[in-house]
C-alpha cells in the first residue's frame, strides 16, 4: 500500500509540470489565432440585444464571462477576432448583437464628419491639473475641473478641446468618471477655462453673472434660442462692470465685457447635436484666447446675437454654471419644464 502511494506521489509531481506546460501551449496557441485573426479597427457600436450581451475575456464563447451590457448601449470597438468585437484591453463581446457605425478613425476616436456630431459619452472631474497629450498634434496641456468625454479606450480617456485637437487621459486622473446614458439624458457638454484674478477680476465677474441669466432655460420643439433675447442688455445698473471688449480693430473697455465666452461655449456646446440648428452666429472680429475662430460666437446687445434653432422633438433644458474659471455649458434632454424658464 506503501508504495502504491509513493508511486502515486512522483507521478503527480511529474504530472504537475506537464499539465502547466500544456495550459501554457493553449494560452499561446490561442494568442497566435488571435493575432492571425485579429483585425484593428475603431468604431462606435450600439447593442441589441433584449436582455443581456455577456463580455467575455476572450473571443471565446466558453470564456470567462467579466460583464454585461444591455439595450442599447453605447460601445466603443477597438478590434474585431473570431466573431467577437474588441471593447478593452481584455474584453469581447459576440458580433452578432451589434450595430456598428462605418465611420471609424485613425486615432482611436469614433470621429463623425469635421467633428461636429461627436456624441459626449462620459463626464469626468479631475481635482487637480494634469497634463494631457494631443493625440493628433503630439502636443500637452493641463486641465483641470469637469471635462466632456467622447471615449474611454484602452484606459484613456478622449475629450475635445479647441477646432481639432483630441487630447488623451488616463482614466486614473479622473476622481470621477460618470457615464452619460439615456438615464442622464446629457446631449452635449463643453468647457472652457478663464482668469478670476487681478486683472480679470471683473471679467470673470462679468462671466459669472451673465450665466445667471441663462442657466435652466427651457427651449421647446422648433423654438429659437437668443443670447441678447435671454441675457438682456449688459449695463452698469444691472450688476456688470467695465472689462475689456473688442471693438472693431480695438480692445475698448466695456460693461460686460467677457460675456462672449459663455455665448462661444454654448455655440461649441450645442454645434455638436444633430437637432440644433444655428441660425445666428458671427465670429470675433479679433482672435481671442480661449476657443478658436470655427468655435466662437461673439454677441453685443441690439446688433450681434447668437440664435440656435430646437429641431428636436422634445424641449431641452440649458445648464451654464461659471465658478473658480471653469465655464461648463451642458444641454439636456428635457422632462421638468420649468414653465418660469421656457424660452419661446
């Protein structure tokens, strides 16, 4: 009996070595299928399925099974292998239950025609500045605050800022990375940084007191949105104070100057939804520092407005908050009418 045992004990202890060597085999035959098979690509894809579409480690059916995803959706694809999309660095799900768009880049960022009906995915706060790189210009900037973000891939995060630049996170910078679905009803954000102190003191005051005016308003269905119509005029007796504004060829002094950063980052903003339609905007007739020139919309009281058009077919609701230099302009699907806020 004895021996019987101690035979029993080599073999395993032979056996041990032989089954790892085997399972390391699969893993790298498995990881040679893939790469033969594998085929990089970047779009945006919408689930199907009535209940649930597992995501496996591997684009395997018997893979381990690390999550779900439901109807509708929203998924950003990386790859493609064996029948299954590449979602993440280590993740799959069946092709057969998604809709894909055809459009698709070269940086990894689903990118719709000049940028312009980029849907924003996720919102995201960073407590602290960060440098970010260009991912289509190799450039850095730092950022800070509440950032719109078009994608999560491969664990960096994608945002806009300026008229091409694409900049990349890691999602580790983020103390929050909140993603924006259906349930949000978020469908459109944009941000813009300005100066709070010495000179710009009173911009800055200028900047935060003209949001006042305009967070919470309601636009209904075929309604056109006035920046001049909502703020009204900028006077000393309505709180503002003297900043300074172009005018023409000069930078004069102003009450209200600054004001058009907020009608630019609402312009930036809501240029990116299919269902508004700008029907007044005129550029800066100088270059200023926060937005270029194809996302801007300067405005002066009784003779240059900004005007956008609801085609929706359903309200949507403004939020325009300023606080410590960060201007953050979020447009929302509408469901609790303010009727004290409805712009008609």
């Amino acid at each position: 009996m004895g021996k019987k045992l101690l035979l029993a004990l080599v073999m395993l202890l032979f056996s041990v070595p032989v089954l790892a060597e085997e399972m390391r085999v699969e893993e790298l035959l498995e990881e040679l299928y893939m790469e033969e098979h594998f085929e990089p690509m970047y779009a945006e894809g919408v689930v199907l399925v009535d209940s649930a579409l597992y995501i496996r480690k591997k684009p395997f059916c018997d893979s381990d099974i690390v999550g779900k995803l439901y109807h509708g959706d929203g998924v950003f694809i990386t790859g493609k292998c064996n029948g299954y999309y590449k979602i993440n660095e280590d993740q799959y799900i069946s092709e057969e239950y998604v809709y894909v768009s055809d459009k698709y880049s070269a940086t990894g960022v689903f990118i719709s025609e000049n940028m312009k009906y980029l849907r924003i995915n996720y919102m995201g706060r960073i407590d602290t500045k960060v440098s970010a790189s260009s991912v289509t210009t190799g450039i850095s900037m730092c950022f800070s605050g509440e950032i719109p973000v078009y994608a999560v891939v491969d664990g960096y995060a994608y945002f806009p800022r300026g008229k091409k630049d694409i900049f990349k996170l890691s999602v580790e910078s983020f103390a929050e990375l909140e993603p924006v679905g259906e349930k949000h009803d978020l469908l459109t954000a944009y941000r813009t940084t300005y100066s709070t102190g010495g000179k710009n003191v009173s911009r800055a005051h200028n900047i935060e007191l003209v949001t006042a005016y305009i967070d919470g308003v309601v636009i209904n269905p075929g309604k056109t949105f006035s920046f001049n119509g909502i703020a009204g005029s900028r006077s000393k007796s309505k709180g503002y104070q003297l900043a300074p504004a172009y005018q023409g060829e000069e930078v004069i002094q102003a009450y209200g100057g600054g004001v058009c950063q907020v009608s630019s980052t609402i312009y930036s903003a809501v240029r990116q939804c299919t269902g508004i339609a700008i029907t007044e905007r005129k550029p800066h007739s100088m270059r200023v520092g926060y937005l270029s020139e194809d996302f801007e919309a300067t405005v002066n009281y009784n003779n240059v407005d900004f005007k956008f058009m609801n085609n929706y077919a359903f309200p949507v609701k403004l939020s325009v908050r300023a606080k410590d230099g960060v201007l953050l302009v979020k447009l929302y699907k509408c469901k609790d009418v303010e009727r004290s806020k409805i712009w008609h």
